[in-house]
C-alpha cells in the first residue's frame, strides 16, 4: 500500500502562514514530513541603502510578535558593527524589556496557542467544579482561578458558547481525540488558566511598554543606548513595573509550572508527545544581563544529544542553504556574505487523504525558508536548547530548576528530550526569567543612584567599510543579524532566526530541519484529524514570515500583490 499524503494548510495558532505535509504507511506512521513557509516579504533587502540608525525600527517589522526581538537585534548588531558600547543603564533597561517580552510571550504561547493541542475544551463542560477544585491542590500548595465557584462559572459561560453554536477561539479543533489525556476535571482547571491568562497578558503587555513605549514595536532604543530617560529616573515609574512583575510572575509560578506538572502527569504514558526530537543538536546564546558581568543563559551548543560536553560556538561556522528553498544559490554562504534572491516554483498535483491538491514537490523547492547549519549540521533552538546547553555547561540556576522539575513529576533526564520536554522547558525558561529579573531591575535601581547615562555618543564616516552582527536569544530561539556598512549606509543585511533554524527544510546533503525530523514516526490516530503533528510543532512555538500571496488547497489564486519584490528569509 502506497503512502498516504496529510496537508495542513496553514497551521493555525502560530504566527504567519505555515504548511506542513506528512507521508503516513498502512499504519498511519509519519514516514516524511516537509516544512514549508508559504508566504514571503523583503525586509533584508528593504535594509540595503537605509542609514544604519534606521535598521532597528525597521527590522522590527520582520515579526508582529517578538517586535522587539528584532529591534534590539538590529540595534545592536550596528552597535557591534560601529564599535559603540552603550552604557550600562540602557543594557540593563534592553534586559528588562527583554525578560518583560519573555514573560508575556510564553504565557500566551502556551495558553492561547499551544494549549489547545493538550486541553479538551468540550471535555471540561462534563467536569465537576468541586472536584476540580480540589484536584488542583496536587499540581501547587496555591492553586490560582481554581474555586469551584470560578471553575462553575467558566464552564457556564463556555457551555453558553456551545448552546449558541458559537464557540469563537475553541471552534474547529479536533476534540474527542484519543490522544488528549487530561480527565474532564484537569481539563477545567487548564481552561479556567486560559481565560486568566487573558488579563494577566495585558499586564505583561503594559509592564513591557511602561519602559518600550509601546508593545508590540516598541520605540526607546537607538543606536549607543535608550531613549526613556525620564521612565527609569522616576520612582513611580520603577514601582509600576515592579508591581505589573509580581503580577505575572505569581501566575507563572500558581498556574503556568502547576498546569505543566499536570501535564506531565497525564501525558507520561502518551507516546505521541514522548518523541518529538529528531535533531539533537542544540544551540543557544547568551541572554539576560542580571549584573555587570553575569548573564542568565550562556552561550554552547551540544551535539547528539550529549549533554555532557558542551562547545563553544565559532560564529563563522553559521552559514545558510537554499537547495529547496525558493531563493537562488549554488552553495551554503555565511550570513556576512549572503545573498537573498527569490525563485518560487510552486506545488505539483497530488492526492492527499482529503482528495487531490497541490501539494510538495520533496526533489525540488518548497519554502520561502532557508535551511541554516552549523558546521554542516542542523541545530535546534528555543528554550529546550537554551536549558540542556546551560544544563551542559553547569548553570547553577538552570540545573537546579530542571533537577526540581524532574523530581517534581518523577520524569527521568531523557523525558526533556520530547515533545512533552521541549513544552515543559519552555515554561521552566519562563520561571527562570521571572525568579531573576529581579536582580536586573535591581541593578538598575542602584546603578542609577550614581550614574544616569543611557547614551554613547559616535559618528559614521563615509569613508570606512564596518561589518558586525549581533547573535543572541527571542522567545523562540537564537536569532543573529548580521550586517556590512559602507558609504555609511547599509550595503548587506541578513537574519538568521529561530524558525528558520527549526522550520527550514532539506539541505543539500539530504539533511533536514527540527520540525521535518520531530515528525518522522509519529502515529497518527486519524490521519483526518492529525492533532499530534499540531501537538508537535506547536512545542516549538513557530513564528513564519509574512508574504505576497494566498492559495486555497486547490491551488486556485485567490488574489495576489506585488509591491517592489525583494524577499526575506527571516521567518522569526
């Protein structure tokens, strides 16, 4: 019996448009899988002419939700490229606002994106409150928006939606799969955590914009510093991003890390989310500025899954391939040096489960995402890289918070190498982030009592060539920028970022990506209704870049727009 072609197209709760194609055998197992970023736009070459001071505002347009990712970045990429050194006030304000981002992002994630692939909506209008209630004293001594009259109360107004045929955001999933293993009453608790952890993203929001003025595409970095003097010289001001901080970080704490360790409880036996790692080489960067010299996260990258050595990375050993990505290129080039010209070639006919469609060429093109290597190798990045690289390298803080995890949930050191691992990792970040953002708002606080600088004077001299990038960590991973500047504008610009490292597809030496590798054998309970392949790339939380067109499953146009094409391979 010949493979069977699965097509979901696009994967929802993710940012931008994503398409994931699955061969399955007789027995519903992935057998290949392909990764493909099926719209496309042009900020890299949008960047070439532009004056350097610009790149940040700009660059941040890449992604609609780690903005700031990107302007911080592309900052301070320029920054490395000019040689200016801000000052010790504006990089503990970019940490700041960094640990803010993080703190909101993976919330929603979680939450609002990947929760669903793990909670039973419909499941938890049979709960009982009072038992759920009660339930919820296993997962944390202080369980949060776990009453059995607020559980009452969200199961009332989520069977109100059900009686109207309105289920808005809990609409079209595939509920009543076999795979989903919470019990109605775990499934309460979690649904009651998703509404609550609508207003406690607000809160996030607004504690990120008090010192970005704006969230998302913030505005108070420049080139040599920060612009929101008067913000971090007020006491007020200090006060309400402390308080907003405590706020989010006690949901984390009560609900976030207590609905994990319900996870993995109810998920320990589930083999559909105890896979879900086919490239076990993992990368990171250095992250978090606490004080003058320590950063929360450090930089490594390990190989097979040995976590007992860790190496340190050779940034000239990056380089990116566009074999079967829709770009033109012969060879694999360093970003420094790389070159982003599109050649789109579209989809073949083909049957799938659900008839016939277009569908992937797997010998040709097929992503506006190209495929970045390490020395040749594949790399995964996100926060299941950060904390095993960290694990690796002997961070106190991050051993001690995996170590308490897993003794926690009874889970062994190889369950971090999963589905279920790279979700818990994701939330263990975000704990880690808030337990320590702490010290860097109080280094803030004290190193303003002797020192108010947030700017470094410098010049550009037209008559100088500068090349320079800035590699480090977004929510989603390790993103680098890397640019050349000459004639005092911007002459190459390149973004190598977290999805493009997990989401990009086969190379030329027939190597693929995270998320085609993390597919293959996984069982499917039905093929129409592949839950698992969401549960699975959802872990990884992707982020693709925005583009020039849309097409139904068909292949029919449905409308097209062409402004000045120049494309880009950042998916963020």
């Amino acid at each position: 019996m010949a493979n069977r072609r699965v097509v979901i197209d696009p994967i929802t709760r993710i940012e931008g448009h994503l398409r994931i194609e699955v061969e399955v055998d007789e027995n519903n197992i992935v057998q290949k899988a392909y990764s493909s970023s099926t719209l496309w736009r042009g900020i890299e070459l949008i960047l070439k002419g532009r004056d350097p001071r610009d790149a940040g505002l700009m660059a941040q347009r890449i992604c609609g939700v780690c903005t700031y990712s990107h302007y911080k970045a592309a900052v301070e990429a320029v920054e490395n490229t000019l040689g200016v050194e801000p000052p010790y006030n504006a990089k503990l304000v970019r940490s700041l606002l960094n640990e803010s981002l993080y703190m909101h992002d993976h919330v929603v994630h979680f939450y609002h994106l990947h929760g669903l692939d793990w909670v039973d909506v419909v499941s938890a209008l049979s709960a009982d409150p009072a038992k759920a209630s009660e339930l919820a004293f296993r997962y944390t001594d202080f369980p949060i928006a776990t009453g059995s009259d607020e559980l009452k109360a969200v199961q009332q107004k989520v069977k109100g939606f059900v009686e109207k045929g309105q289920l808005g955001p809990f609409a079209n999933a595939y509920w009543g799969n076999r795979t989903y293993r919470f019990s109605p009453e775990q499934n309460l608790i979690a649904l009651s955590h998703y509404l609550k952890a609508l207003e406690v993203q607000r809160i996030a929001a607004q504690m990120f914009a008090l010192f970005g003025a704006k969230q998302p595409h913030p505005q108070s970095l420049v080139v040599g510093g920060v612009t929101c003097v008067r913000d971090i010289l007020n006491p007020s001001r200090l006060a309400e991003w402390k308080t907003k901080y405590e706020t989010v970080r006690d949901f984390i704490d009560r609900a976030y890390y207590a609905d994990i360790v319900m996870a993995a409880e109810a998920y320990g036996g589930e083999k559909s989310v105890l896979g879900g790692v086919g490239v076990k080489n993992f990368l990171c960067a250095d992250a978090f500025l606490l004080n003058r010299t320590e950063h929360l996260f450090q930089s490594g990258y390990i190989k097979n899954g040995d976590i007992t050595k860790v190496y340190d990375i050779d940034e000239m050993k990056i380089e990116e391939d566009v074999t079967h990505a829709w770009y033109k290129g012969e060879k694999p080039l360093q970003p420094y040096e790389g070159v982003t010209e599109p050649d789109y070639t579209g989809f073949v006919d083909g049957d799938t489960v659900n008839g016939k469609a277009k569908v992937i060429n797997g010998e040709d093109k097929y992503s506006w995402v190209k495929a970045p290597r390490y020395d040749k190798e594949a790399m995964e990045v996100g926060p299941l890289a950060c904390l095993l690289v960290n694990y690796g390298r002997g961070n106190e803080k991050v051993q001690k918070a995996v170590s308490d995890f897993l003794k926690r949930t009874g889970l062994p050191v190889e369950a971090l190498f999963t589905t279920l691992g790279r979700t818990a990792a994701r939330m263990l970040q975000t704990k880690l982030i808030a337990d320590n953002a702490i010290e860097t708002f109080n280094s803030l606080v004290e190193n303003i009592k002797t020192d108010d600088s947030t700017y470094t004077r410098f010049e550009i001299d037209p008559e100088k060539e500068y090349k320079g990038r800035f590699i480090g960590e977004a929510p989603r991973g390790t993103l680098s920028h890397w640019v050349r500047i000459k004639e005092g504008v911007i002459e190459n610009y390149q973004a190598v970022v977290p999805t493009t490292w997990n989401a990009g597809p086969m190379d030329a030496n027939g190597k693929v990506g995270p998320y085609e590798a993390s597919l293959v054998g996984l069982k499917l309970e039905d093929p129409a209704k592949p839950l698992e392949v969401l549960r699975v790339i959802h872990s990884f939380d992707p982020c693709m870049s925005c583009s020039v067109h849309v097409m139904d499953m068909k292949g029919t146009r449905i409308s097209e727009f062409k402004v000045a094409p120049q494309s880009s391979s950042a998916a963020c």
